[in-house]
C-alpha cells in the first residue's frame, strides 16, 4: 500500500467506497474488504450505511489506528443548528468517538459557504474528526475556501481516464491538499478500452487494475472504488505489485480527451 501524508497522518492511497452498500449484504462485504487488507473506508450520511459499518468497523480485531475513516455532511445539515448534531450522529452510527476524515459532501447554495466551513473547523475543535475537507468543490469554491483561511486537507470529486481533471488537480494540489477519485473505474466502463486491455497484457493484470493503477500513481491522488462482488473487491486491492511506465501513463491519459462526466458539474442536489 501507498501513502498520502498530510497533517502527520498517512491516508491509504486506495481506499474502500461505500456508495449503495446496505443491509445484511454489506456486513459481509466489507467484512471481506478488510480480511483483504483495505483500511480506508469512505461513506457519507446521505450513504444511509454508517450504521452497518459501525457494526463491521466496531468489531474488527485491526487496531483503531490502522483504520482511515471517512464521512462526509450532507447538504440539509450544513447549518449552524444542524451541522455538529448531524455528525454527532454519525459517530454514534460508526460507533467511534471521531472519523479520520470530515467532509462537506455538496455544497448547498441555499446556506452560506462561510457558515458550513465554520461548522466544519469547529467539528475538528471538538475532535469529531481529525482532518476536514470537501467533495465536489469547484475551483471557484475552492478559492472560497481559501480566502476564508480554512485548512482543509483533501478534496473529492469525480475522476478517471475519461476526464481531465487537470485545473481542479493543480488548484488542489496548490492548495496542499490530496484529492480523493471517487468512480475511478467509471462504472466499469474501463475494462472495455483497447489501449487499457493491451496496457493489461502487458503487465498481466486487468483494464480496472490498470486504471486504478494511474490514478494512485499520480502525485496526491487516491482512489476509493466501489464493488459488492468479492473477486472484484480483491482484485481493486492488487494494484501495487506493478508500476506503469511513462509510456503508459501517457497513453491513458489521452483518454481524457473524451472528457466524460458521469455527473453533471453544475449537479445541484434538491434539498429538503
């Protein structure tokens, strides 16, 4: 495994994604995700599954220590009056006294940005978190976030061989942060490339573990797939037992001229 160091903490440079992951199902899963050796795991309240990891994560043998913890606030709990409750509860659900990682899942126009960034230093005052960030932040937010003065250390949003990212990656990167790759096999849509099949043969791997591979070989990058099938999951894990030469990575990267988006950029959740 490969690391992130910000703020003294090492972040997993692949982690886990829970996005649809419930139920009875999902204990299983992610039981098997960290017999295989993830340790990162990312949800979200609007994921209506931290309780099932609470249940995975509050047994497991593996030491808190070892464990990355991400959850991020969704866009109705970005006030002043429901922000800090609503991650009260989702360390009550996670059973843990704090996350690893506090993030603002969408920004919400209806609420003042400097409000919920408040709301976000004042959870890691309290110790409900030791590191904050957003997800899906422009780099226009971005640069909002940067006049208010808030050290946020991590940045997530849509990323993989099909879209350029290269503007949100340097105002990241400018700004000291990682960025985490959520969707980064494009809903699997990578394992039907040529160039990503032949890159494969070559190193006998797989498309998806090529393009997982690009990502967390790139400076500040990480990566969180997201699978329920078992061997997927397992093999999602093994993409640091080879490396892509420059050769490779510039061909893959010439996919992003198709720049395609699996979510719409101007996405505006319709909240309640």
């Amino acid at each position: 495994m490969d690391y992130v160091r910000k703020n003294e903490a090492w972040i997993p440079k692949l982690g886990f994604g829970t996005f649809n992951l419930t139920g009875r199902e999902a204990i299983g899963i992610l039981e098997f995700a960290l017999d295989v050796g993830y340790r990162h795991f990312d949800t979200a309240q609007m994921y209506e599954n931290e309780d099932v990891i609470g249940k995975v994560i509050g047994s497991t043998s593996v030491p808190r220590e070892r464990l990355f913890i991400t959850t991020k606030v969704w866009g109705t709990n970005l006030t002043e009056n429901r922000f800090l409750p609503s991650v009260e509860h989702s360390l009550k659900e996670l059973k843990q006294d704090y996350v690893d990682l506090l993030l603002i899942h969408w920004p919400n126009k209806n609420i003042p940005l400097e409000e919920s960034l408040d709301q976000l230093m004042i959870a890691r005052e309290k110790g409900y978190c030791k590191l904050i960030g957003v997800s899906n932040f422009t780099v226009e937010l971005l640069e909002k976030v940067e006049k208010r003065g808030v050290d946020i250390v991590c940045n997530q949003f849509e990323y993989h061989p099909f879209l350029n990212q290269d503007k949100l990656l340097a105002k990241t990167r400018e700004m000291g942060c990682f960025a985490t790759a959520y969707a980064p096999l494009a809903k699997g849509q990578v394992v039907d490339i040529e160039i990503l099949q032949y890159i494969a043969l070559k190193h006998k791997v797989k498309p998806a573990q090529v393009a997982l591979r690009w990502l967390v070989q790139q400076e500040d990058v990480v990566a969180i797939p997201k699978s329920s099938q078992l061997y997927r999951i397992k093999q999602n894990f093994d993409v640091f037992n080879f490396h892509l030469d420059e050769e490779d990575m510039e061909k893959i990267s010439a996919l992003q001229s198709k720049n395609m988006r699996l979510i719409d950029p101007e996405f505006a959740p319709t909240w309640d």
